[in-house]
C-alpha cells in the first residue's frame, strides 16, 4: 500500500507539472502577442517621426515576438520599399505571405515590389492573383488592380494583353456601375482597338465561323 501512494503521490505532481506548463504556454502566447503590439506602436511612432532605422528595428523586433503579426510585416515591407529597398521589401512579403497566407496586401505589395526589381513576368502573376482574390468579396475582381496590371502591359508594349485586361475592367465596372470607369474603359478599349488592328483576335478573328463573327461584332459595339 505505502509503495502505490508513493506511486500515486508521484503521479499526481507530473499531473500537477504538466497543467503548470500548460498553463504558462497560454500565458505566453497572449504576452508575445501584446509585446508584439506594443513594438508596432513604436515602430509606427519612430516612422513618423522620420526615425526609420529605430523604425526598422522595431518591426524587426515585434516580427520576432510574433511571426504573425501582419501590420508588422507590412509595415516594414512598406518602409522598406520606401526607402528604396525593392529586394528587402520583396522578401519581406514572401515571408509574410509564408507565414500569413490570406494576407492579400502583401501579394499586391510583392508584386510592386518585384516589378521595381525588374522581375516582370512574376509582378504580373502576383498581381493577377491579387485582383483575381476579391473576386468573391468584390464581386468578380478588383478593378483598380487590373487597371494598374494594363498599365503594366502598356509600359512593356504588350498592347493586346493590355487590351483585354481593360476589356475585363470594363466588365467588371459595368457589373458595379461604376460610370466614371465604364467611361474610362470604353474610351481605353476602342484606343486600343485601333492600335491592335487585325491583331485583335475578338474584333478580327483569325478562324471566321459564325460564333467568332457573332463575338466580333459584340466586341466592336461594345468597343
């Protein structure tokens, strides 16, 4: 009997040892966390008082605390970027994008950053998916992402790429009635009409059956 007591007494103190270290993980994620706030209140503190390398250190710091902090990590990408840092802002948001997957910011601030770096084809894939993201929440894309990725097109002399895409805003805001945009796209598209010429596959198909003339004649009205 005196040996299962002692076997029980033992017992019940690693039961009593695992609650204690239970119970101070659960205390430590909550403190992390604060600490990692308190850190980007500074941090935005010391960046409007143009104190950037103390800003620097503090998004730094508070990412350390917590990895997933997101307005940490856009913060310091933002800083980063403005700062000159294309590369380090870069890395800073396939790191959050790692660790924070839904951080749909951090894709539409990586691509930004990727098209400074001159790494072109990967900004507009980053960018397509961003606009591509708010298609359940905005109903089909965002448009204003796709303006900037047409723009994109039109500094890299891809104008039929740059034609469809304003085709596509111009769907989109004529979904949201949005005028000012539908006016914008319209006079944008028969723009680029004109340039593309018979290279316009929707306006100028290549295989002329009776759907693809049915389409190019939707698509000059529209145009």
């Amino acid at each position: 009997m005196g040996t299962l007591r002692r076997g029980d007494r033992a017992g019940r103190r690693a039961a009593i040892a695992a609650l204690v270290g239970a119970a101070a993980l659960s205390a430590a994620a909550p403190a992390e966390a604060s600490g990692a706030e308190e850190l980007l209140r500074e941090a935005r503190a010391h960046e409007a008082a143009h104190e950037d390398d103390v800003a620097l250190r503090r998004y730094t710091d508070a990412l350390a605390l917590d990895p997933t902090c997101a307005p940490c990590y856009l913060g310091l990408a933002s800083l980063r970027a403005r700062l000159g840092d294309a590369r380090e802002a870069e890395r800073v948001y396939s790191t959050a994008l790692e660790h924070v997957p839904g951080l749909r910011e951090a894709l539409l601030g990586r691509a930004r950053s990727r098209r400074a770096i001159g790494w072109r084809r990967e900004a507009e894939e980053d960018l397509e998916a961003y606009a591509a993201s708010a298609s359940a929440r905005e109903g089909g894309g965002d448009p204003a992402a796709l303006g900037e990725l047409a723009a994109w097109y039109g500094e890299d002399g891809r104008v039929p790429a740059q034609l469809a895409t304003w085709r596509r805003v111009r769907v989109l805001a004529e979904r949201r009635g949005d005028a000012p945009l539908v006016a914008r796209a319209r006079t944008m598209v028969k723009a680029l009409q004109i340039l593309v010429g018979p290279a316009d596959p929707a306006v100028a198909p290549v295989d002329p059956d009776r759907t693809r003339r049915a389409i190019a004649a939707v698509a000059r009205r529209a145009g």
